[in-house]
C-alpha cells in the first residue's frame, strides 16, 4: 500500500513527511521572539490572519540552530494549534511505500526521537519524520 509523502531537506538531510500531516508549505515572513520560551521555538509568526509557532528544528532534533534565512515552513496542526516547522527546502509529494524502521538502524541524537519509517526513493532511504514529535511538548512552547 502506498501513501503520499512531502520530500524535504533538513539539515541537509532528505527525509520523508506524510501528507496527511502537512496543512500547506509556506515561506514566513517576520519572526518575533517569545520571552522565556524554550530555544526549540523561534517565535511567533502571522500566516493567513492567524498566528503560528514556529519551530527551530535543528535546535529539535539536537543539531545546530536552524540559520536565520531558512524561512521555508512546513505547517501542521498538532493538538489544535499550528506550527512551522522550518525546513532546508522541500522538493515535491510522491506515492511510496511505508517500511519499518530496520531493528538495526542507528538513528542519531533527536532523529531517533522523530523517526517513524522509511520510504526508498530512487534505491536512497528516506527517514519518515513525524511532525508531531518535532513540536515540543505543551508548557515548553508558551
């Protein structure tokens, strides 16, 4: 069976994101910074009259602070509320088939942590992320 992925960069890493996951793909303009949250948030940012989170995800997943002229998003919903979730770049949505995570695969620091899956793209495997575990947990993001 397959399933509709995003393809996308981050940190220079091609990974995997179901669309069902993904509300839009946007660029975002002005971030301003939230006081005394958590460095995983980069700030607030206005998208289509409405506000969102958004998510440093180098910072995520344990890597280096996402450069500041990274201003490609990917926007999801996760418990009612949007978030960003910065992006290197994003290439396009493709049909593939779902794999488990291999029992032996070493995922490394916070990609271990959003890692749910694999997709084979032209013989390379993907890393299914998913969004959800990218967005802090409620308390860190206020």
């Amino acid at each position: 069976m397959t399933d509709l992925f995003l393809v996308a960069h981050i940190a220079g890493r091609g990974v995997a994101i179901a669309a069902a996951q993904v509300d839009s793909v946007v660029d975002i303009g002005e971030i301003v910074a939230v006081p005394r949250a958590d460095a995983v948030v980069r700030g607030l940012a206005a998208l289509r009259s409405r506000v969102v989170t958004v998510i440093d995800t180098g910072i995520a997943l344990g890597l280096s602070r996402t450069p500041d002229t990274m201003r490609r998003a990917v926007i999801t919903v996760a418990e009612g509320h949007h978030y960003a979730i910065l992006v290197d770049s994003v290439e396009d949505v493709a049909p593939f088939t779902r794999l488990p995570l291999s029992p032996g695969l070493a995922l490394h620091g916070g990609w271990a942590a959003v890692g749910c899956g694999l997709v084979e793209r032209d013989g390379e495997p993907l890393l299914i992320l998913d969004l959800t575990a990218v967005v802090p947990a409620p308390g860190l993001a206020a």
